[in-house]
C-alpha cells in the first residue's frame, strides 16, 4: 500500500460514488457531491495514477455460460512465490492471496462451464505441477454478499445522494436467461474494460469494431441485464481495515438460508458465497485489528445457527484483486499453461 496517501472524506465519497457507478461522468458525480468538476477529476487522476483507486467492469460468470471457482493451493515454501506470479498474470484468475505461513494461496479462477476442446481446467493442471502439495476447489454457487460493495466503502454518501446517482442503465437486473447476446466483441469489451472501467467510448470503439453509439448502447444492455457490472478496486487499509481474513464454514443445509442472509447483512463481510465442496459458505471479512475478527468470530458469527465446523486463515497481500493485474505493455504475457510446467514441442 501506498502509505503517503491518505483519504479524506471527499475521497471516500467519489470512491462511493464510483462504487454506485462506476462509468459516471465526472461532471454527474460533482453536482452530487457539490464540489467543482475539476477537483473531482483532479482527486480520481490523483488517487489512480497513486495505484489506490481502480474501476474495473466485470462480468456475471453464469450469464455467459462460465463458472467461478474458489479454489486453494497447498505448495511447498520455495514455490510459493512463483506460483503466486504465475497465477496473477493470467487472465482466468483473481482475488490471489498468499495466506500467512508461507505455503498456501487462495485465488478464483473461472472456466467455460463446459470444456470442448479437450483441455482441462487450470486446477486439474496445478496438481501436476512441481512444488503443489494439494488442490482443492470449490464452485461458487452463488454469491450472498459482497454484490454492491464492501460496506466500509460504501457509507459515505446521505440516501438521497446515491439515489442521484443511479440511472436507468443501473435497474436491477433480469432473468439470466433474457440476457441479450455475447460473442467476441462483447469479450473484447469486456476485457477493456476490466483494465479501466472508465475507459472512454472513442477506445473501446477501436477494440470492439463498433460505432461510438454501438458501444454505449452495449454497455447499457449488458448493465441492465445484469451481465456487466463495475467495481472499484481499494484496499482496505486506506479505510482502516488492514486485516483481512478468510472463513470456511460447514452449515447444516436447514441454515444455510438463514446464515447467508445474516452474512449479507454484516459489515465486517467483504464477501462471500455458497460453494460446492467440504464448507459449504466461503466469506472474507475485514477488520481494524485482530481483536476485533475475534470480536466478530465470537460474538456475531457465533450467534448464527447451523455452523458446523469453522477453519479461518489471515491473508499474507493480496497479489491481485478484480481485473487482470496491470503489466507494463511492452512485457511479453505469459502462455495460458499451468505454471512451473515446460510445453511440450
């Protein structure tokens, strides 16, 4: 983290603002927060250009027939670091973190939910790669929490302020299965827009092939739909959050219900969601100090019915967040193949 930038309460409103929408043009989000629309381009090229602040477009998985997974990797102390850079610079994983004790990483990755090409899925690979002890995966069913936004991100702005700030292009989203159609432009859409979410329209026309107009008339459908949201990338020590930690929990099937829905409603959860595999809800929460995760651990957590078995680690840094992590453009990318495994010629 950058430690000589400090946010101050104009910051955490356009981060606020930028979580409500993330393409809002700076003079929407200035009559908003009442300030000149200079001072609010000025803050958000300040805070990007400084690496805290990132708007990143992403894409609902189920809506374009790919699956999420969250999956964890046991490896060895010396091949801990490689394997967290390999993973980080491709572009079907997110949320690497190294977890503290050195040799284990948790990450998501995504796949086509069907493969027909004869190529297995990343995490099938990883167990054939030098230095892994173990790979566990987990599907993510659904996500329960997190949907809009960590809460400590997202407490700046008065009602009448974020209401403002929606529009029509924000209306909740309908059935997956109205979703309107996507094909290699709107992949390539979509990937300039992970990269900056607030990439203008003149730049993605030239990626997509599409007309300036094609291009914001896509974006609004894809929003609406529900298949393209955006989300701004922060980390949570700028609020005061420096510890971040990782919950597995086994939840009887009758409570599942119940413990999502409190889990939605807690502040201390960044994320979470339900997942095939041995714990059946996984969660992020962020706290001040580890007292307070006890605190949490004990008091909020505890109070739920149905949680079975709970296994809990701190994360070490996050090696990568949402969207593909930003490399130099004369770097040569990686091949997509497992990492720590020569190609075969």
């Amino acid at each position: 983290m950058t430690q000589s930038v400090v946010l101050d309460a104009l910051d955490r409103r356009l981060i606020h603002a930028l979580q409500i929408d993330g393409r809002a043009s700076f003079s929407r989000i200035a009559t908003v927060l009442g300030v000149p629309e200079r001072t609010v381009a000025r803050r958000y090229h300040r805070l990007r250009s400084a690496l805290v602040v990132r708007v990143v477009g992403l894409v609902d998985s189920r809506r374009i027939g790919m699956l999420d997974w969250f999956v964890r990797i046991d490896c060895t102390p010396d091949a801990a670091d490689a394997l967290t850079t390999a993973l980080a610079l491709r572009d079907d994983t997110s949320w690497i973190a190294p977890l503290a004790g050195g040799t284990r990483l948790t990450c998501m990755v995504r796949t086509p939910a069907s493969s027909t090409d004869g190529e297995r899925p990343l995490f099938d690979h990883l167990l054939r790669t030098q230095g892994i002890r173990d790979v566990e995966a987990g599907c993510v069913l659904r996500q329960v929490a997190g949907v809009g936004g960590w809460a400590g991100r997202t407490s700046a702005l008065e009602a009448s302020e974020q209401t403002a700030l929606l529009s029509p292009a924000l209306e909740p989203p309908g059935d997956p299965e109205a979703a309107p159609g996507w094909g290699e432009a709107e992949a390539r859409l979509a990937g300039e827009l992970a990269r900056d979410g607030r990439a203008d329209v003149v730049r993605l026309a030239a990626v997509t092939g599409w007309s300036a107009s094609t291009v914001r008339r896509r974006i609004a459908e894809l929003r609406a739909a529900g298949v393209l949201h955006f989300e701004v990338n922060v980390d949570p020590s700028y609020f005061g959050f420096p510890v971040e930690a990782l919950l597995w929990l086994e939840v009887a099937p009758a409570a599942l219900v119940e413990v999502t829905q409190a889990l939605s409603r807690h502040d201390a959860v960044a994320f979470a969601a339900v997942t095939t595999g041995r714990a059946a809800v996984v969660a992020m929460v962020l706290c001040r100090d580890t007292g307070a995760l006890y605190d949490y651990l004990t008091d909020e957590l505890a109070s739920l019915p149905g949680i079975g078995r709970m296994e809990t680690a701190l994360i070490q840094h996050r090696a990568k967040r949402a969207g593909p992590l930003l490399v130099p453009a004369m770097a040569k990318r990686p091949e997509r193949r497992a990492p720590g495994r020569r190609q075969r010629r």
